[in-house]
C-alpha cells in the first residue's frame, strides 16, 4: 500500500509541470488525468498512518509511559528528519530565487515555513502527521471507552472535515489550509476504523462463504461503480479548469476528490489483502519501495529538479511524454538508491530517514512489539 501511495505522490509531481506547460499540447488531457487521478498518494499515508497506529496500539494497554516513549520515537525518527530536510529545501529554494542571503531575514522564514510544512511543497504531509500524533494518545483513549461507537467514527471524520471546509470557505479563510490535520480528519478516522476492525475486514474479504460472495461482488461493484464516477468527475472538473478556465465552487472538487481517495485508500487495503502472501519479484520491487517510502518522500523532489535541469528540447509529443515519464522513474529510482546507500552507512542515519529496516533488526526497543513485521510501521 505505500509503494501505491508514493507512486501517487512522485506521480503528482512529476507530472505538476507539465500541466502548465502543455496547456497546447495534444497530450495535455493524458497530462491532466495523470496529475489529478493520482493524487491519492497523501491521503493514502494519512490513512496509513492511522490504521497502523491503531491496529499496533488498539488493543493493548496505552499507559502513560507508553504514551511518552511513543512521542519521544516520534521526535527522534520523524521529527528530526523532518527538520534537517525542511532546512535543506529552505536553503535550495532561497538560493534559486536569488534572493540575497539575510541571515536573520531567512530565519525568521524558515520558521514560519517550519512551522506550516511549506519549506518545499511536499512537507506538509508530515506537518499533518505530526499533529495526528498529537492527537492519537486522546483519540484512542476516547475509542476504547466507546468502542461500540468505533463504526461511526469515520461518518464523525467525514462530518469533522466538512464542517472544516465549509466554515472555512463561509468565514474563517484559513491560510494554508492543508497544513491542518482538519482538511483530512476523514482519511484518518476512516485508517483508524479500517486498523480497530481489520482482522474482521480481512475475514470477510477472504472467506468462502458463497452468501459473503454475493454480497461482496455486489458491493465491490457499486463501490467501483462510485469510485470510477468520482475520479472521472475530478479529473474533468480539472480539465474544463485548466484549459478553458471553467471555474467552479472550490467544494465541488472537493467533493468529488474526497470521495474518490477514500475509496481509493480501502481499494489498496482490499488489493494489499488479496496479494499480500504472495510472491513475486514485482511485489518484492513494491514491499522495498514501501519500506522505504519516507526517505523517497523525502528525497524525490531534489531528484526532479536535477532532472529538469536537462529539459528536452523537441517538438514531438511523444518524446516529451517520454522526458516526463523518464521524470517518474528517475525519482523513484535514485530516490531508492540514494536512500539505500546512506542508511547503510550505519545506523546513526535515521536522523535523515527515520528508523529503517536494517537499523530496525539491531534496535533494542522498549516498545511492545507490534502485530505485524517491523518493516511494515518503519517509520509511522
């Protein structure tokens, strides 16, 4: 499911340029559906992040020791990477605007940009995340005590986050929107719900039934038939915005977009399910790009804007499909390589990347162990 997500998240940014600059280019539709049909990848992780919280911490007991040794991993293996790279991309972005070095000009910005995640255009994620941490403690203690009301959980999210856009929209004008953990409270309860009840959902998916195969095939059906309507519905909404300027209420894509990727993010769960004890060296390919997948987060916009500094100068359509496609794969590529190489040079490294596999299998955590392989919450 993170390897899904990043391909959604590298997938977006690839393709950001190109959705400006081939406006005029008889490709700009595969360009625009690429861009919008791929922006599952944040709300993926969210989502992630809550299932694995829950499904690791739901039912065990969340003493207060235990609440302080889970912020102080917090800290360390996220945090801490967090700030070195928002510092790295500051200085990056400060250098290629030319604007003249200011020492207390730029720490007075960076700050502010720490604070709200927009250092580079992708770390508000972890922003998020962040004050999902903060709100986790509370949140499972809230659930345990009314945990025949867990199933409601994700309408209370879905109710949460609009009541958040539509006020927003009405009368606070909230600046940066999406650096607050309310513009996607629905990704994560539904992750919450979807870790509290996931021995049951997995049960369900793969008995042998044949009264829970009709009732599957019926609602995977109308599921997909919903999940095909909304991501058609953005992606033209996006379309008539782009090139013709069809300008509709912002909460119509909003909309359209919410329902496609929380549908999108239990699509992934219900494939990861069916394929998750299978083997294969394309699934092999996808597990290693998952555990991995924060420090390619991290990493794979340096990548592409090293790449764009070598554009390709032609006329062809294809060719230029090709250049941004080469985009794509040499982000996740060297992202991967460069990931790879630095956390093998010892296991000081997690101050760049968080706590990674090969640090993972020499750590003598406090912790409990969790339910599932250590590489799979690596670094949530």
């Amino acid at each position: 499911m993170r390897a899904f997500a990043m391909f959604g998240v590298v997938m977006v940014h690839a393709t950001s340029f190109a959705t400006v600059d081939m406006r005029e280019d008889s490709l700009f539709g595969l360009y625009n559906f690429l861009n919008i049909f791929s922006k599952f990848g944040t709300t993926t992780f969210i989502f992630l992040s809550a299932f694995i919280l829950f499904y690791t911490y739901f039912n065990q007991p969340f003493t207060m020791s235990d609440t302080i040794r889970f912020y102080k991993k917090r800290l360390k293996f996220i945090v801490v990477p967090y700030v070195l790279f928002s510092g790295f991309y500051f200085v990056l972005n400060w250098y290629g605007s030319g604007t003249p070095w200011d020492t207390s000009l730029m720490l007075e910005s960076f700050w502010l940009k720490l604070a709200i995640g927009k250092s580079h255009a992708h770390l508000y994620f972890i922003i998020i995340n962040i004050q999902f941490y903060l709100l986790f403690p509370f949140l499972l203690f809230m659930l345990k005590r009314l945990r025949k009301y867990a199933a409601a959980f994700v309408l209370i999210g879905i109710t949460l986050q609009w009541g958040f856009y539509i006020g927003n929209v009405l009368s606070w004008d909230v600046p940066n929107r999406n650096s607050w953990a309310f513009s996607f409270l629905s990704y994560y309860f539904l992750g919450a719900f979807a870790g509290i009840y996931y021995e049951k959902i997995k049960a369900w998916l793969l008995s042998q039934h044949s009264s829970d195969s009709s009732w599957r095939k019926v609602i995977f059906v109308l599921t997909g038939a919903v999940w095909m309507s909304a991501s058609t519905i953005a992606v033209y909404i996006m379309y008539q915005e782009r090139l013709h300027k069809v300008e509709l209420h912002p909460l119509v894509f909003e909309a359209f977009w919410n329902a496609y990727t929380l549908i999108t993010a239990m699509i992934f769960l219900i494939i990861a399910v069916y394929i998750g004890n299978k083997k294969s060296w394309l699934l092999g390919v996808m597990r290693r790009i998952g555990v991995y997948s924060f420090g390619i987060y991290l990493v794979h916009p340096f990548i592409l804007a090293i790449y764009r500094k070598f554009p390709l100068n032609t006329d062809s359509s294809l060719l230029k499909l090709a250049w941004y496609g080469g985009g794509f794969f040499m982000a996740i590529a060297a992202s991967y390589v460069v990931v790879y190489a630095i956390t093998r040079l010892g296991g000081w490294t997690w101050i760049f990347f968080g706590k990674l596999p090969g640090q993972l299998r020499d750590s003598r955590s406090s912790e409990k162990p969790p339910r599932m392989a250590p590489e799979a919450k690596a670094w949530l």
